[in-house]
C-alpha cells in the first residue's frame, strides 16, 4: 500500500449474492475489523488484492519456518484468535450449516458436485475453496456464494495503524473473510474445502458442520502431513467430530483403518461409500459435468453428502432408500444405497468446475486443462487426456501436434509427474512459471512474494532437464548432455543447447505463461488476443522449426497440467471474460 494509506489493510473481493438484505452490525470491540462497505474511489480491486498479498509469507523466511515449525495447535488456536479478533466467535459458525471436505484428490470436485446439487434444491449456497501454499503463484481462489444468484458484496477489513495485533496470514485471512461473507449473507449452507492436511488447517476451527467428507487419499504435501499414506489419512481425519456423520471413498487398507480408528476415538459415525453404479442400478445412468473416469468417485461421495445434510435438516425428497449389503472389506458400514433424485441428478450434470479435465475448442486448436499436480491425480489426466483423444474423429489429411504446458511447484515431485506424461506421446513439452505476463508489478494477482523470479525459472529449466533425461533413458542415453540450467534475461526464450534426437520430444521454456500460448497458438486461437511477440522471442532454430510445423497442422491438441494456477493463468488467457 502507499504510504498514505499504510494504516489500512484491506481486500475487496466481488461476490455472487442474493440483493443485499438488511444485517445487524457486530457488535463488540475488536482491534481489527470486517465490513461490508461501497467500493471507495482509491480503493480499487488491484489496490485490495497487493493489500492481501502483503500477507504471503516472505521466500527467505519461509524456508526458515519450515525449519523451525512450531507447534501446530498453536497455530490453530492463533486461528481462533483471529476469528474473535474479527469480530466474530467459533460459536457463530455452526449457522453456517457447514459441509467439511477433505482428501487428497478429488475435494474440490465433490465439493463442487455437492454444492450444485444442493443449490437445485433451492438452496442458497457458499462454496469456498483456495489452493495450497505450495500452489501459491497467482491468486486464490476467493470465497463465493451460489452463482444462481446476484449483485456483489464487497468486504473492507482495517486496523488501525496504533494496533499492536498481528495480521493473520494469507490464507486464514481468505478463510476469515470467507466465514464473514457467508454469515452477511445468510447462507442455507456453506461447502468448505480443507487447505491442507484437516487436523491443523485453518478451517478446522469449525466445531459443528452438519457432515464431514474424505475424498480419496494419496500422498502430497509430505513435509507438513508425514511421508506415507497412513501418516496422512491421521491428519485427513482430524476434521472428523463427535456425533457428526461423515462418509469415505474407498481408501487403500491402511489408511482406511488409520481413519477408522480417528473416528472411533471420537464417535463419529464413519461410513464407506458405495460405488456410483449401486445407485445407477434399476435407473439411467448418470450424467456428470466434469469429465474423467475418476470423477464417479467423487460423485458417489457427494451425493451422500448431499443426501445426508438434507436428511439432517429433515428436507423431504431426499432419494428412495434401497437395501445396503455388507462393506466389501469388512471394517466400515456402507453408507445408504439410494435413488437419486431429479435434483440431484441435475446437479450432477450442471457442475462445472473451471480448470478440471476442461476443454476449450478452437477450430482446429483445442486445449485440455486439468490441474493435476499429484501422481495419482496425473495418472487420471494422462487417461482422461489419451480417452479424448481417442474419441477424436481424424483430420482427413494434415498432421495432428500434441504439445504439453506444464510447471510444477513446491515439493511436488515433478520428474515423477512427468514420467506420467510420457504416456502421451508429445511433440513437443514447454515449460514456464505460473505468471501470465513477464512483468507482473501492475498486475496485483500475479504478485507472489514466497518465491523469487530466479527460483521460477530454474525450476521450469530443472522440469526440462527432467523431460529430456526421461526421453534420453528411453532411447540412447549416452548421447546428448544435460541443458544449461543459467537462465538468461527475463523475457528470454531457454532451450535445451541441442536438437534432442528423433525419439525425443522437442522441449521449450518460456519465461511467462502468455509467450508459451503465442508460441503455441500460432494465431490459430481467435480469442487469444496478444500484442506481438518481442523482438528476438523465436529466433532460436527449434522454436522456428516448431512455430512452422504448428501453423501447418490440421490439428493441434494442448494438455495443460501441472498446476491449478499454470491453468488458471492459461484461463485468464484463454478466457477472458472469466476475469471480468
């Protein structure tokens, strides 16, 4: 912020609502404060969003921190604190009608498929989700209500500049504000995903949600949840609350009893999902909005969720109950077998979840986006991404190019994701950050302050390496040297030294996101409208060679993976209209 206003601290984010109904004010004294208030001339949305960003967490020190973490608890109690600091209690929550969600894959798709199912009940919704600390380049998603509805709500939070209380961090800031959104509004029912982990996130401050869910697990984020699968599924089931039903996809033996247990400790009535074909039986199949194989899981868990919390709130219309068999593994009790509704199956066929197994079709270029940034979570791309394909009618003549976009960041573990990749069989792999333009500074959701420009791009230089040495393993690996890993200026095109040999995919790094879809595009996308390249951008021989076999393909296919915000700076690109 400017020094005019340092004494402000603010974010405004537009949220879909109903027209404004009348709210009592808060009462009480607190030393920082949220309200709603009209959007103020010198208060525009940048201004609000580099306000938020001065919350990330410092790359230098956050290393440090991951050295030297405290004690977890602590850090949940923190969350309280802010919670009362802003003005509200833990109490306050259980109106919220909460839905919880945790997992490893697949929450935010059943958290998606949940919410759209109870909104064509009728309900009014909040849906709030963000991405990782180790997905942290762009912005966050921010909290949002049922987008059935409309006009916009716009959030104000200050502390005086005299106030000797700390801030909180970036995302238990987004998690406050969310909880403070869906309170103004009223909501029937707030769907909220977990973070990271479920014992320890910032959501978890929620005493009563109405029912917990647990996606499937897998294993990510190893240096703050535990290196293996039962490790993780203990602090998945740290949402789990006394008296509260929650409901399971099929996990692997051992997790499945680490959450048995977390569950039994507290009573709470754990139950396994069927799968998705018990409910189709003796109906017509069921039609899902999001594609993918992997997606039915995630499914069958929402519509238990959702049949529960209607079933809890004594809603009429909630599914004929049929008969229920045994857990196929003996330690769970299968939850309700059931027919779904109308409602329900409605909401199932009108989710849409932007940046997961989605394509975008233009003419003859079209553009798979799916935000894998799991092995397991790959493993179902690479097979959504090769089905598609498949299903494809072939250009009568003409070549068709398959071209890979991928970043990966954190401690994820890339070369891995990327073997995964091999599967597809590209023409050609470019690699570039999470940042849509060269020079983010007026662009507020692109200011990342937990990595540096540096750290970004000999990251993306290290994925090439990692793709040129997997292709090198499958064909001669003695032949070709690893790339250089010193980045050159900013704006500079980064290439493998040598033409790979003719097994191998040709592989590009780019040094923003919008150079990589020029480059790739061609001109052939008529939405993706971009001034000219730099001068120099395309000079070397492969990104020359490659430039001309793309204008002259019939058909160009382009898998952008890796990481949610790798595609959601592609869709703010590729879709413009989604950012206004």
């Amino acid at each position: 912020m400017r020094g005019a206003r340092s004494h402000l601290r603010a974010v405004l984010f537009p949220v879909a609502v109903s027209p404004p109904r009348a709210t009592p004010r808060v009462a009480g004294r607190r030393a920082w404060s949220a309200r709603p208030a009209p959007q103020e001339p010198g208060m525009e949305y940048q201004d609000a969003v580099r306000a938020l960003n001065t919350l990330q967490t410092n790359a230098n020190y956050l290393e440090q921190a991951k050295r030297q973490r405290g004690d977890p608890q602590t850090q949940l109690e923190a969350m309280k604190l802010h919670l009362a600091q802003s003005g509200l209690q833990v109490e306050d929550l259980d109106q919220l009608n909460i839905i919880h969600v945790t997992g490893t894959k697949g929450k935010g798709s059943t958290c998606a498929f949940t919410e759209r199912i109870l909104r064509n009940y009728g309900l009014k919704t909040g849906f709030f989700r963000y991405a990782s600390g180790s997905e942290s380049m762009g912005s966050p998603s921010a909290p949002s209500s049922s987008p059935s509805t409309s006009g916009t709500s716009i959030i104000v939070w200050r502390r005086p500049s005299s106030s000797h209380v700390s801030m909180p961090s970036y995302f238990r800031f987004l998690t406050l504000m969310a909880f403070h959104v869906f309170l103004q509004e009223k909501v029937d029912l707030a769907v909220v995903e977990v973070g990271i982990g479920g014992t320890y996130d910032s959501t978890n401050i929620i005493r009563k949600p109405v029912v917990c869910g647990v996606s499937s697990l897998g294993i990510d984020h190893t240096s703050l949840l535990g290196d293996t699968m039962e490790k993780i599924a203990w602090q998945k089931g740290g949402i789990f609350k006394r008296g509260v039903p929650a409901f399971t996809a099929l996990q692997p033996d051992g997790p499945l009893a680490v959450l048995k247990e977390r569950a039994e400790q507290i009573s709470c009535p754990l139950y396994l999902c069927p799968p998705l074909e018990a409910l189709e039986e003796g109906g017509p199949p069921l039609t899902l909005g999001l594609e993918g194989e992997h997606q039915r899981s995630n499914a069958a868990l929402a519509l238990q969720l959702a049949r529960c919390w209607l079933q809890q709130k004594d809603h009429q219309g909630i599914g004929e109950l049929r008969a229920s068999g045994p857990s196929p593994l003996g330690q769970l009790p299968l939850a309700p077998v059931f027919q779904p509704t109308s409602h329900m199956r409605l909401g199932l066929q009108g989710t849409e979840w932007l940046g997961r197994t989605q394509v975008l079709r233009r003419g003859s270029l079209t553009w798979y986006l799916d935000g894998a940034h799991t092995c397991s979570s790959m493993q179902a791309c690479t097979r959504w991404f090769r089905q598609a394909l498949h299903r494809l009618e072939r250009p009568s003549r003409g070549s068709e190019v398959c071209v890979l976009l991928f970043n990966s960041t954190g401690d994820r573990d890339a070369a891995a994701l990327l073997k995964l990749l091999q599967s597809c069989q590209f023409d050609y792999a470019v690699f570039c950050p999470n940042l849509t333009e060269v020079s983010p500074m007026d662009n507020a959701d692109q200011q990342n302050f937990t990595v540096t420009l540096d750290q970004v791009l000999l990251r993306c230089l290290e994925h090439q390496q990692h793709w040129s040495r997997l292709h090198e393993e499958q064909a001669s690996p003695d032949l070709w040297d690893t790339p250089s890993l010193e980045p050159a200026g900013p704006e500079s095109l980064l290439l493998a030294p040598r033409p790979p040999h003719t097994h191998s995919t040709s592989s590009l790094v780019f040094s923003c996101i919008s150079h990589a879809l020029q480059w790739i595009s061609q001109g052939r996308d008529p939405v993706l409208q971009m001034p000219s390249p730099p001068q120099g951008l395309l000079a070397h021989p492969v990104a020359d060679s490659g430039a001309r076999v793309l204008r002259e393909a019939a058909a160009i296919h382009v898998l952008v993976t890796g990481s949610l915000h790798l595609v959601g700076g592609a869709l703010k690109l590729l879709e413009p209209s989604l950012s206004q």
